[in-house]
C-alpha cells in the first residue's frame, strides 16, 4: 500500500465498481477558486458603495482566509464604517451566488476524467444552492463529461447530504447497483455518511489546500479510503 493511499477496512468481499460519481467543490476544482472569483463580481457590482473594486476584492480575500470566512461582507461593511444593511448583504450575497465564476477544473480532475471516461459510468452529486452549482458546471464543462449530475437542491434542501435521496437517485440513473458504486468527495463530516449506508465504496480526497481537509468523520462516516491526488483514484477501484 503506497503511503499516501489509507484504507479504513470495512469488509473482504471483492466488488467490481461499475460507476465513479464526484463531489464538486474542492474535489473536481478549488473551491477557494470560486470564492476569489465572487469576490471580484461583487467588488465591481458594488463599486459605488464599497469603492475601488481591487482593494475592495483583495480586502474580501483577505477576509476569507481568517475568522471572518463564513460572514466576509458582515465584516467589510463593519470595516469600512457602513451599516450593516441587511438588504445590502443580501444583495451582495445574490451577486455572489448568481455570479459566471472563473474557474476550471484541477490537473489532476482533468486527467482523471479523461482516463475513466469510457471505463466507469461518471456522475456528480454537489450541495449547494442550484443558481450557484450550476454555473459551477457549466463553467467547468461537465455536461460534456458526466453520464449524470445531480445538485441536491433540485431535490430539496431536506436532501441535502448527508440524505440519501440523491445517491439513490443516482445510482438508479446510472442503472448500477449500490454496491458497483464509488463516491469521491472531500468533506468527511457529511460526504460519506449516506453513501455508506447504501454500500457505495467511499473515497476521500485529502488536500491541505482544501476548506474542509481537517473535517472530522462522524460515526458511521469515515470513507474506506483516503488519497491525497486523484492521479491515484484506480488503486482504489480495483
């Protein structure tokens, strides 16, 4: 077993895996990608009220690699002395949210997809306000590359992972049962708990560069595997 490869051991019973379905952010692209890339679509749209659209997106970047991520433009405004106008932030948000992000996908997504494609089925199964995700994948191409994708919001925020609707879903469009089923993801606090349960193989792809790589696994919701580069994604399909 190669060192940047960890199997946790769940059973000993062979199984071909027939489809390969991905999370999206930060396991397909940076994630952090497409927060810089929403900074500068607000930074601009909100010129008039925050000023210079540079300053006001590198202070926005700054801003998300501290303890202020998850309220950046809570903290802008109070920075910059102007009320926190609920209306406005909402405004910011939606700008943020309905954005064309620049983003691609990583090297090593690319090649992954390019070598499984005619081997597995392919799928996507993301989180995330539909308006967002959607862009995301149109940006990033994968209609073209994917059998079948599936943003949990179009089934309701109640199936939002860690439900399962979506994996079963998934796995009945793709006409492979459970078990010939593999889920790659970055997030062990949500992103394997219900995929277990249906007896997908699980795999986590670790990047320190990633939001949510120190994350840790619930009961019941540790991945079978762990690999640091989707360049070794075949070492667990095997």
């Amino acid at each position: 077993m190669t060192t940047d490869i960890h199997q946790r051991s769940r059973d000993d019973k062979p199984r071909v895996i027939r489809a390969v379905v991905f999370d999206l952010d930060d396991t397909l692209y940076a994630e952090r990608d497409y927060a810089l890339s929403g900074f500068a679509a607000v930074a601009q749209a909100f010129a008039g009220t925050l000023g210079d659209p540079e300053t006001c997106r590198l202070r926005m970047c700054q801003l998300f690699d501290s303890e202020h991520r998850r309220r950046v433009f809570n903290q802008l405004l109070r920075e910059m002395g102007l009320k926190e106008d609920d209306k406005l932030i909402t405004r910011m948000i939606k700008t943020y949210r309905s954005h064309k992000p620049t983003i691609a996908l990583s090297e090593h997504a690319d090649a992954a997809l390019s070598r499984l494609k005619g081997r597995y089925k392919l799928g996507v199964i993301s989180d995330g306000f539909l308006d967002a995700q959607s862009a995301k994948i149109e940006a990033l191409g994968l209609h073209e590359r994917m059998d079948e994708i599936i943003i949990t919001d179009e089934l309701g925020r109640e199936f939002w992972k860690p439900h399962t609707r979506a994996f079963e879903c998934m796995s009945e469009r793709l006409g492979v049962e459970p078990s010939a089923c593999a889920y790659v993801a970055d997030n062990p606090a949500k992103d394997f708990i219900a995929p277990r349960k249906l007896g997908w193989r699980t795999i986590q792809i670790l990047q320190k560069d990633g939001i949510y790589w120190d994350q840790d696994a619930p009961d019941g919701g540790a991945p079978d595997f762990v690999i640091s580069c989707l360049d070794r994604l075949e070492d667990c399909l095997g």
